[in-house]
C-alpha cells in the first residue's frame, strides 16, 4: 500500500507540472487535466467493484498496475496534450482498485490481525504519501519532471512483487465436492 499510495500521491503532486512542460499545455489546462486521473478512477471503481465479484484479489490487483502501466506509458510518452490526458484516464482506471484490493488482500493474509493489519497498512499509506513526492522532487531537481517520473514504473513494479509474494501468502481457497 506504501508503493501504490506513492504511486497516487505522485500524480496528484506532479502530473501539472509534466504536462505543461512535456505535453505542451498551458498552465491552467494542465491543472485542470489532473482531473483526468479522477474521472478514471471513477469509472475503475465502478467497473471494479463488479470485476471483484468475478476474479480473486491478487490477479485482479495484477490486472489493475498493469493497467496504470499502460496508462503511465501514454502519459509519460505523449507530448500531446490530448494523448496525455487520455493516459491520465487509463492510468486513473488501474489506479481505482490499488487500494482497494491491497487492503483486501493484506486483511485476508493477516487472518486474525486483521486489524493490526489495517493499522500497518494505514501507517504504510501514510509513508508513501510523505516520501514518494520528496524524493520525486529531489530527482526532479537533478534531471527535470519527466525524467523523474520513471519512477512511478519503478514503484508499479514493487507493488507486482509484493502482490505476488503476498499472494503466495493467501490461504487457499476451499473447493466445493
């Protein structure tokens, strides 16, 4: 939860600034185009909560960071302005179940502790929301925004790791005779 509330924070703190420098965008379109992220995450939620009712957590999770790879792919590539946003809203559709499954997922593999188990992950959230967007910015400082934005793949990437360890860590589920 730490990496993909980095991952949120990120792109609430410094998505203005790529597109306006990288995607060509007036300073104020640029602002209001982080809604983007929002209206994807929007339509995630609505389309995932109805996918979780079909498909377990962990592959579910899996599904949902490669769609924000795909997203931060458009995003992070475009240097126009509409194509840019359209990735925004794609990046905004698999960021929708990060929370939301992470915590399922970290609850159903703490079995009694469950709520020492939400209290971690809220601490963690926490943590990613201070340190990701300093050292966003101390990259930042050294190579400029866009560049620095490689990191959000570096923080999707972690969070496939510990969704497949954590996975392995799930209880089996029972089968039906």
């Amino acid at each position: 939860m730490s990496v993909t509330g980095s991952i949120e924070v990120c792109l609430s703190l410094w998505t203005a600034d790529v597109l306006r420098t990288h995607a060509g965008l007036s300073a104020g379109g640029a602002s209001a185009a982080v809604a983007a992220i929002v209206c994807g995450m929007f339509a995630g939620r609505l389309a995932g909560g109805r996918a979780a009712l079909r498909w377990a957590p962990v592959p579910l999770l899996l599904g949902a960071l490669t769609v924000s790879t795909a997203g931060f792919a458009l995003f992070w590539g475009s240097t126009v302005g509409w194509l840019a946003v359209t990735g925004l809203v794609v990046l905004g559709l698999g960021n929708a179940l990060h929370y939301p499954l992470a915590i399922s997922i970290a609850l159903a593999v703490a079995g009694p502790a469950a709520d020492k188990a939400a209290g971690w992950s809220a601490y963690s959230m926490g943590v990613g929301f201070g340190i990701a967007p300093v050292a966003l910015g101390w990259v930042a400082d050294g190579v400029g925004p866009h560049p620095a934005f490689l990191l959000l793949p570096a923080f999707i990437a972690v969070a496939v790791l510990l969704t497949v360890r954590l996975g392995r860590a799930l209880p089996a589920p029972v089968r039906a005779a």
